[in-house]
C-alpha cells in the first residue's frame, strides 16, 4: 500500500484552496483522505495592518505591505508519515523543501552539470 501526501481541493470557482492529504496512491484526488495534514491557499493574501505598521517607507514612498501565501501544516503527523514511508507529490514537495521539512531535490540541468564535472575530473 503506497501512501501520497497530495494536494485535494476545495473553495470556489477561481479561488482554489487546498487540504494537504495523506491518501493511498490510487485513489482520486478530491476522495476521502487517510487524514488531512494541513492546508495551502496559493492566492497571495494582503497581511493585515498592526499598530506598528509604518505608513510610509524610509524614502516617502506609500507602504505595501508583502503578499504571502498561506500554508498550515501540522508539521508533527507529517514528519510521521513522512519517516513511515510516505511519498509527497512534486507540489506538496516544494512546499515541504519552502518550510524545510524536506531538503530540494536538484533539477535536470543541475543534475547534469553535476555529471559533466565528475567526467571531466
């Protein structure tokens, strides 16, 4: 039995929000999960003004603030099914890798230049 930590998703048409999943590797993407481990909402949010939020920059210019986009995660169950054996699918990898959970895995072109230098050695 291969497990998946995978991306199903909900919300509306156009504002897509994601649960991050433990499901077995052959079922559909929006089935009922194993566990729901966390949730992704890729749309950039606005962070809300605090009290010490400056109102201008340093060079007069207006603040604006940095959109970010959200990831709750319980980061405990992961790790778990993570060590269990359980494989996160090439999105829910890049998240892990952001967080740090996961270390990246290099590209194509990293890879390759890596195999050009050791034969040229």
């Amino acid at each position: 039995m291969v497990l998946r930590i995978r991306l199903a998703r909900f919300g509306t048409k156009g504002k897509p929000v994601y649960n991050i999943v433990l499901t077995q590797a052959k079922t559909a993407r929006n089935s009922k999960p194993m566990e729901v481990l966390g949730t992704y909402n890729p749309i950039p949010q606005t962070p809300l003004a605090t009290s010490h939020t400056p109102e201008f920059t340093p060079e007069g210019e207006k603040f604006k603030p940095k959109k970010y986009k959200a990831i709750e995660l319980d980061t405990v169950r992961t790790k778990y099914w993570l060590g269990v054996g359980a494989q996160p699918t090439e999105p829910v990898e890049k998240l892990l890798c952001m967080l740090g959970m996961m270390e990246r895995k290099p590209t194509l072109l990293e890879r390759e230049a890596i195999r050009t230098q050791k034969q040229s050695a």
